[in-house]
C-alpha cells in the first residue's frame, strides 16, 4: 500500500493501543483510563524548569536513572517535568532549542518512562517571562510558542503513549488583552501543532490547563469550552491546588487546618468533578501541597499540615481525580532518596487508598505550674474505628489510663503524671493514636509554662527577640499601631505572615523579626506585637522603629 496510507493507518493503531514499538508499555485505551493509571504524580520541581545555564541552577543535584526508579519504588506511577524553554533558545525568527539541552529532556524522559513511569512534559516559567506578554506582542508571542511546540513534538514524535505533554504552566497575561480568548488561541495552536505532527502525537494524551490554572469556576468553564470545541477524545484538563491561601502560607489568622480551609478544599474538588470529570473528561491536579512550604515545611505546624493532606488524598479518590505532588528538593532527598519528613509523606502514600484518624492537635500542652489534671482532646474519626492509645509498643489501658466516649478521648491524670515525668519543659512522651485502618496519629505531651520576652536593641535587617520558650511553640504573631489600626505588611490583617514577617529560634531562644516586616512599619510609631502559641498562651512585646534603629521592650 502507499508509505502515506500505511504511516496513517499505523498512526490509528497505535492510537488503539494495538501496535507497540519493541519493549514499550501499552497505555490504557481511553483519556479516563490513563489518568487513572497516572495516579499518583510527583514533580521533578526546580530542575529542568530552572532559568539557569541546566538543571542545577537551583540547587538540585543532576538528574539520574535511580532517582526515577527511585520515584517509582515510593509509589508514583508518573512524573511531570516542568520545562522551562526560554534560556535554550536560539534567535528569532525560528527559535531554535539547543540541541544539547532538547537530547538532555530526551534522556531523562526516556529513562522514566523505561521505568514504567507516565511522563509530563510542558512549558513552564515561559508564562511569566514572556508568554504574559501576548496582549501587547501578540504576533512575536504566538511564533515563539509555536516554534517551541512544533519542535517538542517533532522530538517526541513515536515516544511511548505514556508520555503526555501539558501546554503550558499557569497561563497568565498582562493587562490590555482577553484573557480567556487568548489562552483559547494558545491551547488551539498547541493542539493543532500536535495534532499535526503525526505519529503518535496524532493520538497523544494532551492536558489543557485553566487561566492561572486556578479552579475558579469561571476559568473552569472556560476551558469547559474549549474542550468541546475542539472534539478531542483524548485530552484533560488541568488545575493547581495549595489550598485556602491563609492557611496554605500562615497569615490572617489561619493557622488551622479549619472549616474555612477545608470547606474550601471540598469546593474546589466538587466544582473540578462537576465541571469536567461528570462529563468524562478527566482531569489532573498538576501540582498541590502548600505554599509556605516554598520557606519550609515549618511553616505550617505538624499536625495541621497532616490533617490537610489526608483530606485532600481522600478528596482525591472520591472524585477519581489524579494529583502530582509538587517537589521542588524539599521533600524528596534526591541523592539519599529518603524523605525529610517522613511522617508527611506516610500521610499522603496512605490518603492515596484509604482515610486516617486524626485529632484536634498532636500536641497536649500541661503547665508545669499547674496540678495535673486529665485532659480530654476531640477525635477526627473520619469513618475510621478507633482501636487503642499506644506509648510506643505499649498499649496503654482503657478505663484507668484513658476513657473514649464518642469522639472525646481523655488521657486520665494518673498517666499524665507517668509520661510528664520530672515536668521538664518540652517534649516528654509521644503517645500513638491507632485506629482500624490509615496511619497513626502521633501525640505528642509537652510540659510548658507562659514564653517570656526580654528587651532588645537592633536594626530593621537584624533584630531578635530574647525568647525563653518553656516548652511551648510560636503558632502566629498580630501587629497593632496604638489607635489599632494594622502594622506590617498586608496591613488588611493584623495576623504577619510565618517566616516572612517574624520566625521563631527555638535552639537560639529568640524570635526574628524581618527587613520585610520593618519595611512597612511607620517610622518612631510603637507597634504592639502580641505572640500567640500552640498552648493557647500569648504575650505581648512592643518594637519601635527609628530610621534603621529598632527599641523592643517587654
């Protein structure tokens, strides 16, 4: 038969899933199916997408086979690999990417998917370095962006079904334009580029995201649109995911996993399953976890964090959306290949087939001043049956060491007083929740007193303040002018921002205050700081700045 008729009807087959080249992996038949199958996600963050010379520039170590088998031993079954295009491109008008750079993103993506991985691949921080510019340089815009797509896919043309590409990163644009139309117009050129460069591209797994890939329901019909429009089995739509935003960074009060943020999470997952997944098109979470994390994971305390992640993994399941968890170094070891905090990430490998118990908080705060009393905390069952309270291996007694009715547990004072020992401050036991399916709840039993505060000179890039802690942890921190009005940045809330604003020393006994937070302090202004801890305790302080000299008084 004629070679063209022979390379279309090969394309067709390849598209059923029927023809394979030697050693690949076949992929389910269907967009639905192979999302399922691409449940769970991870992301190589700040490495390929870096904007420096190659993939260290921000710090991450070069990417190697055993860190994708490694990816695949913890349990994710694809890898998104954000790519960021600008830095290895030649001149206009054909935009040339830099053969080395191009064979680099071969290998690593070659090597994932000979490990059974799915792999995503994208366009990423091109979308604020100049893809937002397209209002105002529409036409210069489009040819770059076509350049770019049209040698991705000519690259990976007859790659295995399993690799999937992704159109662009958070799409965002500058004030002048129709957003909604012109992200319309680059999801159209992607797809017909694509489309058109046949092969297996003809029936490539495409994934589309929302403006800003927020799942606002404006963006999410919008895309909603575009979809239908463009008559495509085989595409997904797209979303991000770092929840309610003052919890996700710590500011306005919203250090708790609460109804608010939960409330918010749940809506986000009912409107992303009713607009797209009702209607058969499935959708992927492209990267989720917290923004504060960016800082550190001590941004958002334990336990609230814990709580976060366990629902939104059940959240996850229930409306058979896949998610990717986003990594930019700063949970997966890349060169150990274990996990900096391994709690966390027992809590989200388990939320991916079952709910976890929790409770109100793993900490238990007893005053050191104070008699010993029993202490009752509430419950998150979450359908789970509560089987035991554990000392290590150690179950403890029901009846004479704790009672349980309903969701209220109560650790009796005859145990508190075993496990607080001389009353030391901090930490004294760590007790386990354990309930009949899920992870445990860590509990940890602290001996505290009221934080004091001392006086102190410095300046607006270098000031502290002298903290004995005894034993309890910083939760937040307000800042007030004297008529009441809100000091600081984001002066709409009187809650700074954790780490950005004021971050704790625990091992120095101080707690910093930043260039940032003074920046926006009015100058010889007395500014009440009050410091509110996990035990419930607060205390004042008052900082006053004058030019880059800075008072604070007990």
């Amino acid at each position: 038969m004629p070679g063209r008729f022979r390379s279309l009807l090969a394309v067709l087959i390849m598209g059923l899933g029927l023809l394979q080249p030697s050693g690949a992996q076949a992929a389910p038949k269907t967009a639905t199916a192979a999302v399922a199958a691409m449940q769970p996600g991870w992301n190589l963050g700040n490495t390929f997408d870096a904007t420096g010379a190659d993939e260290t520039s921000w710090g991450n170590p070069r990417v190697t086979r055993e860190l994708l088998a490694g990816v695949r031993d913890q349990g994710f079954r694809s890898i998104r690999i954000p790519v960021t295009w600008s830095q290895h491109l030649g001149a206009a008008p054909d935009f040339t990417i830099d053969p080395a750079a191009l064979a680099r993103l071969q290998e690593v993506a070659g090597w994932a998917l000979d490990e059974g991985l799915y792999v995503m691949i994208n366009v990423h921080h091109d979308s604020w370095q100049w893809i937002n510019n397209m209002p105002a340089a529409h036409d210069a815009v489009l040819a770059e962006y076509t350049a770019i797509w049209t040698q991705v896919a000519a690259a990976f043309r007859d790659a295995s079904p399993r690799l999937v590409l992704e159109s662009v990163n958070e799409p965002q644009f500058a004030a002048g334009g129709d957003d909604a139309a012109l992200l319309a117009e680059l999801t159209t050129s992607f797809h017909r580029i694509v489309r058109d460069s046949g092969g297996r591209n003809a029936t490539r797994l495409l994934v589309l995201p929302t403006l800003h890939t927020s799942a606002d329901q404006v963006y999410l019909d919008q895309l909603a649109g575009t979809v239908t429009a463009l008559h495509d089995p085989f595409l997904i739509a797209t979303v991000h995911y770092y929840g309610y935003w003052p919890f996700s960074v710590n500011i306005a009060g919203g250090y708790r996993f609460d109804a608010t943020a939960q409330q918010e999470m749940l809506g986000t997952f009912q409107r992303v399953r009713d607009t797209f997944v009702a209607r058969g098109i499935p959708v992927i979470i492209g990267e989720y976890g917290l923004l504060g994390f960016d800082r550190s994971t001590g941004t958002i305390e334990q336990g609230e964090k814990l709580k976060f992640f366990e629902l939104f993994g059940q959240q996850a399941r229930v409306n058979q959306v896949t998610t990717m968890l986003w990594d930019n170094g700063q949970h997966l070891d890349r060169s150990a290949l274990t996990w900096r905090d391994p709690a966390l990430y027992d809590q989200i490998r388990s939320s991916w087939r079952t709910r976890s118990g929790t409770a109100e908080s793993d900490l238990l705060f007893t005053a050191r001043s104070a008699p010993i009393a029993d202490k009752t905390i509430t419950l998150n069952l979450n359908g789970t049956g509560f089987t035991g309270l554990y000392q290590g291996r150690t179950a403890l007694r029901r009846g004479s060491d704790y009672t349980r009715s309903g969701d209220q547990l109560t650790l009796r004072s005859g145990l508190l007083k075993r496990l607080l020992k001389d009353r030391s401050y901090g930490v004294k036991s760590t007790l386990s929740l354990r309930f009949d399916r899920g992870v445990p709840w860590r509990l940890d039993v602290l001996s505290y007193d009221t934080p004091t505060v001392s006086d102190s000179t410095g300046t607006t890039t270098g000031f502290t303040v002298p903290t004995a802690f005894n034993g309890d942890r910083l939760a937040t921190m307000t800042a007030t002018y004297a008529d009441g009005s809100y000091a600081g940045p984001q002066n709409w809330t009187a809650y700074k921002e954790y780490d950005r604003s004021f971050a704790p020393d625990y091992t120095a006994g101080t707690i910093a205050l930043t260039a940032d937070f003074f920046a926006e302090v009015t100058d010889a202004a007395p500014v009440t700081l009050t410091f509110i801890f996990w035990s419930g305790a607060t205390v004042t302080y008052q900082v006053t700045r004058a030019g880059s000299t800075v008072t604070g008084t007990a």
